[in-house]
C-alpha cells in the first residue's frame, strides 16, 4: 500500500486538452488532504510518452492516479485508456475518466476498457471543483492504491 499520509506526495497525471479545465483541476486539488505533484499532458500521444517514460518524460515519475478526459487531439483518450489497462506495468493504476461527454456509448466504452471511474465534468465552476475533490478524496484517502512495482 501506498502511504497517503501528510509525509507523501502523491503523483497525478492529467491528461486533459483544456487549458480551463486544467486549470480548474489543478484549482480543485490545490486544498486536498494528500500532497500532490500534478503533471499535466494535453495531448493523448504525450500521455503514452510519459507513460513510457519517453522523449521529454524520460523523468517521469509513474503517476498514482490519471484523471483522462476522452476526446483528445492526436491519440484519442479511449486509445490511452486500452493502452494503460493493456501494460502490465500500468494495469493497476486508478484511471478516472473525466470527460464532458455523457454518452452511455462512451460511458460503456470507458467500463469495457476498465476504467475505474466515469466521472462526467459539471459544468458549472463550483460543481466542477467538487466533483474533482470527490473522486481525488475517494482515491486517496478512502481507497487504498495499489503498491508500486
């Protein structure tokens, strides 16, 4: 298990093409109870490089948590989503999608792919704030992570 304690800090990947969004996100999860490091990619190729530890992610760190919105320039959110659950490195990582599309198509898509989460951005500010703090506080301060490799 992962120690979420005040003395960890907890690696999150946002995979998100909004530069607003990502700004509210990152706004979201400045008060949460787990110290965060928040890496932000805004295209679904980087996403795979920094997964892979590739190109200008050599130094990645191994996220502890990817917040993935779906519809993504170059390589589409739903291929980044095969790609994670297909790697047995990456296979055990939480993946919530947080996406604006409230498909019941893409939502089963996201659950075949074995998303852990599908979590439709509200889109109102507030309402936004809070959903990314529920799911952030769910995984990390409810749910145990799975242990690093």
């Amino acid at each position: 298990m992962i120690n979420v304690g005040p003395e960890a800090r907890i690696n999150l990947l946002l995979v998100e093409d909004d530069p607003g969004d990502a700004m509210m996100t990152r706004e979201a999860l400045a008060e949460a109870k787990v110290a965060h490091e928040l890496h932000v990619v805004d295209n679904g190729e980087s996403a795979i490089e920094f997964l892979k530890q590739e190109g200008p992610y050599r130094d990645a760190p191994r996220p502890d948590l990817i917040f993935l919105d779906l519809n993504l320039p170059r390589v589409d959110g739903r291929e980044v989503l095969a790609f994670v659950k297909g790697d047995e490195s990456l296979r055990r990582i939480p993946l919530v999608i947080l996406t604006t599309s409230d498909s019941e198509d893409d939502i089963a898509t996201g659950y075949d792919l074995h998303a852990n989460a599908y979590v439709t951005k509200p889109v109102d500010f507030e309402s936004f704030l809070s959903a990314v703090r529920q799911v952030d506080d769910f995984f990390l301060t409810v749910a145990r992570l799975p242990p690093k490799p």
